[in-house]
C-alpha cells in the first residue's frame, strides 16, 4: 500500500555569519519538527550551516516562468543601473 | 552515485504535442540554457528523466545494502566509521535525487512503489555479493570511481534539479573512492594472504564495473535523444574507456592485475578491454543476478517495517493540527 502523502518542505541553509539562507533542496516530513531535523541529517552531515529555515513547499509563491520576459523586462532595458555604464578616465584610476 | 544504462531516453520527440515549443526548447537547450521544473517541456523528455532519476535514485538506496553487510564486521574503529559515513551518503544521494525526480511530478511514493514492486530498475552493480573485507575496498575504489565518471558530465546535465542535486553528490562521492582505495593500498601492502583477498575482489568485480557504463555504442538505443536533450554529454564507451585508463595505472600501484590477459595498449594510450560479456548484464537487469531476489526483499521488509512509523508520524502532525484549530476556535 502506498503511504499517504507526506507533505514536502523547502530547505535552506545560511553557511557562515553574515551570509543570507540559501536555498539546498528539499525533503519530505510530516511537520516542522521532523522536517528541521532530516533538514539536519540530510543537507548538513558535513558541517555545511550554522541554521537551517525549513518552510512548506506550498507556502511558496513563485513567479511565473512562462511571463518571465514581461517581469523582468523592466530591470533588462535600464543597463545604466549597472556601473560600467558610466566611463571614468583611466588617469582616475580605480573607483 | 551510481547511474548505469539509465540514461538511455524512451523514444524520441516524433509527434510531439507542439512543434513550435518543442523548437524553442531545443533552442534553450543548445544555448546551454538549464530547464527548471515549472518550465514548459516535450513530455518524452519528461519521462525520461523521471526515469533516470528515479533509477537513480533506488540505485543509491538499493546500494546500502551491500556495504551496509560489512558495518558491524569493519576491522577497525575508523574503518567502521568511515563506511557508516559513506553508507549515510547513500542514503542523503537517494534522498537528493528523489527529491529531483519529484519536481518532475511522479509523488515520492509513486517512485518508491516503482521500485518496491521491481517495476523500477536499479544499477545492475549491486545484485553482486559483498563476500570479504576487500569487496568493500573494491567497491569504493572501482563502483564509486565508475560513479565519478558517470556523474561528473551529469553535473552539466540540461535539467536544473537534476544538474544541482549531482553538484553535491560529487562533492561527496571523492571521499568514498579514496576511503576504498586506502583499504586496497593496506590489504595490499599486508600480508600474502590479504593481498590474495584483495586480488579475488578485483577479478569479481572488474567485469561488473565495466558493464556499469551501459552496453557499447553501436547497441545502446536511444542515447541520440538523450545527446540532444544534454542529459546525456558522453558516449558509454567513452566513459568506459576514461575509467579504464585511470584504473589501469592505480592497479599498478596496488601490485593487482586486472583479470583481462587480452587487454592492451594501442598506439593511443588507451587500453582496450576484452569482448563484455553481455548475456551476463542482460541476466543480472532482468532479476537473475546473484543478488536480485535477496536485495528487493531487503528493501520491501525495510518499507513494511518502517509502515508504522510513517504512519505515527501522519497520526501525530493530525491531531497537533486538529488540537491547534480546536484552541483557534475557542
């Protein structure tokens, strides 16, 4: 008999201080308790974090990639956002 | 770890549902780009990969079994320590690739049930028998070394779960080749007798690890889909031609021959191997390996088992989940 379907959490670990969670994968468990605990035993048997965000997969909104042109085109066409947009003299140096 | 002949697809894209998107997808794919789950695709490539994940995913699983008998025998503390690690990470690889298989949309249970039921295949490689200590060296040394080769070209695979969840596999995979070969250089550097055991694993094993990489070229079926797809970047023979020409030197080392009295060396540097004995992986894919039967019971006893406790489990979040809404309500 197949068991009924345990529900799926996303896992995220933050590596060292003063970097952000990021995203390693995922894991199946029947609450959070369980799911940080085989976040634990999964994602970090080698020293991989210092804290563990475990979240249900299903409280996760996500974009749509199918209108990833329509929300990204904005940022794409505004490439004076970015600093080599601007020329400095090279007797300036660096900056 | 271990992928074998699974990456083979299951036809090609003939008849697919929609030309137009099944050509800007071939496009993403020559432009190198990685497809991700919610991203629209021909649904052989789809099936496929479930496939190939799953299989892969069971062949990590499955794989405990025979190295997971030596446990309580390891020689030495540090012996026994390190294979437990290594038998761990079996277990996180299967965890890791079911989790990519998934994002495919087949539920884990609907995999597990797969393989439970010997619909599902796994890698050939573990329907052998572990029967010493230098089977366990042997293991490491040449399986997981097979993996290596197989799974590197994987990390560039064109799905991105399935690419992402091999990155961390072969991160881990280094530790369990050099763990086997550490146990082969001490068998082999000890005494008559152990190297004797050592020489006996490799003549068992070496011809089981070269059918690892799949039949040869001219008859592996499919493969050109998956060469297209960019699941697939190396030919079975190249990459058995690879292993061979890294294992050659380290036999050496060991004082081991290789138990292929025909193999030699072309004008290349590459060694060529003996005629494959083929009837063999046929026998041992279709369950009548030495092993098959014993493994599969195994893992079914392993999920019956463990039935209760997936169950307390559920049973458990129920009631702290009915307890919480009763409380909210008050």
């Amino acid at each position: 008999m197949a068991t009924p379907n345990v529900p799926l959490w996303e896992v995220f670990i933050r590596s060292r201080n003063g970097l952000a969670h990021k995203h390693v994968g995922s894991l199946h468990a029947t609450d959070a308790t369980l799911a940080l605990q085989a976040a634990r035993d999964i994602y970090t048997r080698r020293g991989e974090g210092l804290s563990i965000w475990v979240v249900p997969s299903n409280a996760i909104t996500a974009s749509d990639p199918a209108e990833k042109g329509m929300m990204f085109e904005p940022a794409e066409t505004k490439i004076y956002r970015h600093p080599t947009f601007y020329d400095v003299p090279d007797e300036v140096g660096h900056m | 770890m271990y992928t074998q002949a699974l990456n083979s697809s299951d036809g090609d894209d003939r008849g697919v549902e929609d030309v137009a998107r099944a050509n800007q997808f071939q496009a993403r794919i020559d432009a190198d780009e990685r497809i991700e789950p919610n991203d629209w695709m021909p649904a052989a490539y789809r099936k496929t990969l479930t496939r190939q994940i799953s299989q892969h995913a069971h062949s990590e699983i499955v794989g405990m079994l025979p190295e997971g008998n030596w446990i309580t025998r390891a020689p030495s503390l540090r012996r026994k320590a390190a294979l437990l690690a290594k038998v761990q990470d079996e277990c996180g690889h299967g965890l890791y690739l079911y989790a990519a298989a998934e994002t495919l949309g087949t539920s884990r249970e609907e995999l597990v049930d797969g393989m439970l039921s010997g619909k599902a295949k796994y890698s050939s490689i573990f329907n052998y028998p572990t029967l010493t200590w230098a089977d366990i060296g042997t293991i490491g040394w040449l399986v997981d070394g097979a993996a290596i080769m197989n799974q590197i070209p994987l990390c560039r695979c064109s799905y991105g779960p399935y690419a992402r969840a091999m990155i961390r596999v072969c991160k881990e995979e280094s530790f369990h080749q050099r763990q086997g070969f550490e146990i082969m250089v001490t068998l082999c550097r000890g005494t008559a007798e152990q190297k004797a055991m050592a020489q006996n694993a490799l003549d068992r094993w070496w011809w089981p690890v070269l059918m690892m990489f799949g039949p040869p070229d001219q008859v592996s079926q499919h493969s050109d889909t998956s060469t297209k797809w960019k699941i697939k970047r190396f030919s079975n023979d190249e990459l058995r031609q690879k292993f061979i020409d890294a294992t050659v030197p380290q036999a050496e080392f060991l004082g081991l021959t290789i138990p292929d009295p025909g193999m030699k060396q072309n004008e290349n540097g590459n060694w060529e191997h003996s005629p494959i004995d083929w009837d063999e992986f046929k026998q041992v894919l279709a369950g009548n390996g030495p092993c098959n039967r014993d493994r599969l019971a195994a893992r079914r006893k392993a999920h019956e088992e463990g039935a209760w406790v997936r169950e307390a489990a559920m049973a458990y979040a129920e009631k702290r989940k009915s307890r919480q809404r009763a409380q909210a309500a008050e």
